[in-house]
C-alpha cells in the first residue's frame, strides 16, 4: 500500500456508524473516518479502492492561490503585490500597494496569512465594537479562525468569530458580517426582529449577502494549502 495519499488523515470516532472517506472541506486532504472496531488497515484496504475517487474529487476542487511572490490580492478595497524582500529578517510590511515579505520564499505563505489574520482581526474589532455601540449591545471579544464553513458567528457569551479571509473582501462586505454577528448579540436567531436590528445598522443588509453568496468560494481559494498529489 505505498500509493496512499502522503496527506490521508484517519479520524477514530467510536460514534461512526461506518467507513467514510471524505475531502477536508478547505484544503482538500482526503480524510478517513475508522468506527469503533474496526482495523486500521480495513480502512487503508478502503482507500486503496478509492484512489480513483479521491483523484476525481480533487480535480473537481478549484485551484488554490498560494500567497506566492509575484501574486496579487484583494485586500479590502484595494489590491496588494506580495513582493519578496532580500533582507530575511524584514517584517511583513506594507508599502504603498506592495506587501514585502522577507526570509525563505517556502514562508512566503505563511507569513502572508498571518499578517492578514492580524489585519482582519483589527478592522473586524474595530467595526464590531463601531455597531455594538450603536445599539448599546457589548462585544466581549472579537477572535479570528480558519471556519472552514460561515464566514461569522456569535456565542452566547457575546464572543464574535469571523472568518480571517474577510480581510480579502470589499470594506462594505466585512462591514456586513461584523454588523449581522453583532445583532446576534441581541437577537439570536434570523427572525423579523433581527432584520429589523440589521437594518438600523447597514444601509442596505443585502448587499454583502450577495456578496459572500456570488464570490465566497472565490475568496476561499487564497492561502489554500497546496496538496501534494
Ligand atoms: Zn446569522
């Protein structure tokens, strides 16, 4: 069984009912789910038999963009050059429209993403602690993660999450997502009441709705980790 995929993760869950093979929604590595007594190596027989498969579906999956030099990318409104610096101990820094990262091209990507998370989480507070205001409603804490599904979400405990690759949408389209999670401080749910809330908050709540709905999965693409098959 040496052609197995280099990436295959195999998940125990005592819960399963049965074998099942899946792509991880975000960055593509096929993953195996082993019930409760069954051997590991049915499981790699499973997967052999589905190599056929698991090739399909990753082709069927769109191309990622890699946070590369030479790359452009949305940031907010404007469009940024990521531009590799020789100094190698030069901080990820912006400089007019040209993003410079220094050290190893093999970090490029990292550090392009995580000086866009530290920049997403900036403006998501900023925006959410803007709307929480306005309705008198407190935000206890704004975190940033790599939800591989929503692009925000509200604890009970007024804790806000927000997909970090909001940074690379339109400023009108994170305004948006901070502004719906913010209403869910109060109004938990999608009913009338919550509309109504929304609506006192955004001059037009649709908008980056329809946004997210037409270019999310677009947006998905940047900071894809790249498979190796
Ligand atoms: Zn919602």
């Amino acid at each position: 069984m040496n052609d197995l995929p280099s990436d295959l993760k195999i998940i125990r869950n005592p819960r399963a009912r049965r074998l099942r093979l899946r792509l991880d929604r975000r960055e593509g590595f096929p993953v195996l789910t082993l019930p409760k007594g069954v051997p590991e190596r049915t499981g790699l027989a499973f997967v052999q038999e589905n190599l056929d498969w698991i090739r399909d579906r990753r082709a069927e999956r769109p191309d990622p963009i890699p946070f590369l030099p030479g790359t452009r990318i949305p940031f907010g409104d404007r469009e940024l050059l990521i531009v590799r610096t020789p100094d190698g101990r030069g901080n990820t820094r912006l400089n007019d429209d040209c993003l410079l990262v220094g050290g190893d091209e093999t970090h490029c990507n990292r550090r392009v993403t995580d000086w866009l998370k530290v920049r997403a989480r900036e403006r998501l507070k900023q925006r959410s602690l803007f709307h929480a205001d306005r309705i008198g409603e407190t935000v206890s804490r704004v975190r940033v993660a790599d939800q591989s599904s929503r692009w925000g979400s509200c604890s009970g405990r007024g804790v806000l999450s927000f997909n970090w690759r909001l940074i690379l949408a339109p400023d009108h389209v994170l305004d948006y997502v901070a502004a719906h999670e913010v209403a869910h401080l109060r109004e938990m749910n999608h009913g009338p009441r919550f509309h109504a809330l929304l609506a006192t908050l955004l001059a037009d709540p649709r908008q980056g709705d329809r946004w997210l709905s037409r270019n999310g999965p677009q947006l998905r693409r940047y900071g894809m980790v790249l498979a190796d098959s």
